[in-house]
C-alpha cells in the first residue's frame, strides 16, 4: 500500500487559484511595458517550504510497519522553546486517529531550529500543521477538501483569536 503524507494549509486550493490568477496579470503587465518582472520567494515563503519538507521527511522516518496512521487530518499547534524545538503541542480537537497523532507529535519534536522563523520574537509565535495521512491520491483528495471545509469553519469562527503560522507545501 502506498502512503501519501502530506503537510498541507487549510485553503490550499485558494492560494493555488490565487496565484494562477496572479501570473496572468503580472505577465500581461510586463509584456505591454516590456519590463521583466521577477518575484522571489519572501523569507516567511523560504521558511515555510524548508520547515514543512523538513517535517515531511520527519513523518515519513517516523512510519512503521507497526503503526498504521490510516487516513486522516491531523492539525496540531504548538510554540518554540528557547532552543528553538516544538512544545505546548495540543491536537485540535477531534483530529486524527492516535497512531497519525503519535507519529505527528514525533515529527514535530524532531524539528530543529523553529525560532529561526522570520518573525520579531519567535518564542511568542503559535505554529499550526495540518497534516494529511492518505492510503491513496483519491483519499488524499477528500481529505484534502475536508481539510479545508475544517480550516473554513475554524476560521470563521470567533473562538480560537489566535494568529498561526501556517506549515505547509
């Protein structure tokens, strides 16, 4: 059987749509003023893409024959110590099964080097990983969408005031 892991953002098809629209523009823009637009990554971007691979081969080390995650979403926040590790991890609630939570909350502790976040002051950020555990692509698109129907109604809820940084690819 093969496994899909993936890190993923809640709206994830939104900010692909987003771009997609965006080029477009950009590329109309520059062709009638014959300038050439070039766009490198922010370093919140860079950070997250390395951080969420990071975490990707993290999870995918931390399989085994004995543990089977199925399919789920896993959404786990969590802040940085001082030496820059994953602490106060809480699962949000109804998330995953124990042994997706066991193998997240494992990869998460091996991440290093989370305070290296471009941010003023790391220690007081809120991380958020949604993670996706799926036997096949066609389960990992369901999951995928009810990912994001979860991340609609978090956000549209007023309980959790917390602004996350997100993990994702």
């Amino acid at each position: 059987m093969t496994r899909h892991i993936n890190i993923s953002t809640g709206s994830l098809h939104a900010i692909a749509l987003a771009m997609l629209l965006a080029l477009p523009t950009a590329a109309s823009a520059a062709s009638d003023q014959n300038d050439i637009v070039v766009r490198s990554q922010s370093p919140m971007e860079e950070w997250t893409s390395q951080t969420s691979a990071e975490l990707n081969r993290a999870l995918s080390q931390g399989l085994n024959a004995r543990e089977e995650p199925n399919n789920a979403i896993v959404q786990v926040t969590f802040t940085v110590d001082g030496d820059g590790r994953a602490e106060e991890l809480e699962f949000l609630k109804g998330n995953g099964n124990r042994q997706a939570r066991d193998i997240t909350r494992r990869a998460i502790r091996r991440l290093k080097n989370l305070d290296q976040v471009p941010v003023a002051n790391a220690r007081d950020a809120q991380f958020l990983a949604n993670i996706i555990f799926a036997s096949n692509e066609r389960v990992h698109t369901e999951l995928a969408s009810r990912l994001e129907r979860m991340e609609t109604a978090r956000l549209a809820s007023r309980q959790r005031e917390a602004t996350y940084i997100a993990l994702g690819y």
